[in-house]
C-alpha cells in the first residue's frame, strides 16, 4: 500500500455514516448487503446512501455488484488488512515480533 491510498481510505472513512456503512459491511463478511439493506439498517435516506457508498467505492473500501435490480456491496477485507500492515510495518524499528501486544497475527506472520 502507499501514502496516497492509505489516506484515501482514512479520508473515506472520517465520515460517520461512512465508517457506519463499513462496520456494517465487515459485520456480514462475505454475503454483504443490498443497498436498500443498509439504508433500511442504519435509517439512511437513499440519496444520502448513494453519495456515501459511491465515496466508499471510489476508495476500494467497498465492492458492488450488479444483482438483478439491486447493487450488492461488499466489504473489502483485503484491503482493510493491507491498511493495518501498512499502519503496522515499521513497529518496534520494523521489527514488530518485539511488540506482540499490538501485533495483529496476520500482519506479523
């Protein structure tokens, strides 16, 4: 990951309704959740919904896909693991098996 990414997705996710969406999102894992599913969870008025989960997708935050007539949004788990070891990647002098309290096991294996 690089600089410009990395805060690209802090800019995404400094909104509340945004990190709302997202925690959401990562909740229901790999099923995700149709738009009107996230509205009706986080009482989020559809226009509203449309600009932030658009603001999520353009930060790779999100995946969509088309199903029928409803979008399906998906976290990226991926890329929120590649955050924490970017985050992570110079603990303890870039070695971060010496601070193993806040060492997240997949970004330290």
């Amino acid at each position: 990951m690089d600089k410009l990414l990395a805060t690209t997705v802090f800019e995404s996710l400094s909104s509340g309704v945004r990190l709302d969406i997202f925690r959401l999102l990562v909740k229901t894992g790999p099923q995700g959740l149709v738009a009107g599913e996230i509205g009706a969870a986080l009482a989020v008025p559809p226009t509203n919904l449309s600009f932030h989960l658009k603001a999520l997708t353009h930060a790779q935050l999100v995946s969509v896909i088309q199903e029928g007539r409803y979008q399906r949004y998906r976290a990226n788990l991926a890329l929120m693991q590649e955050l924490i070891g970017y985050l992570t990647a110079e603990c303890c002098a870039g070695h971060p098996e010496q601070c193993p309290e806040i060492c997240l096991a997949p970004v330290c294996a």
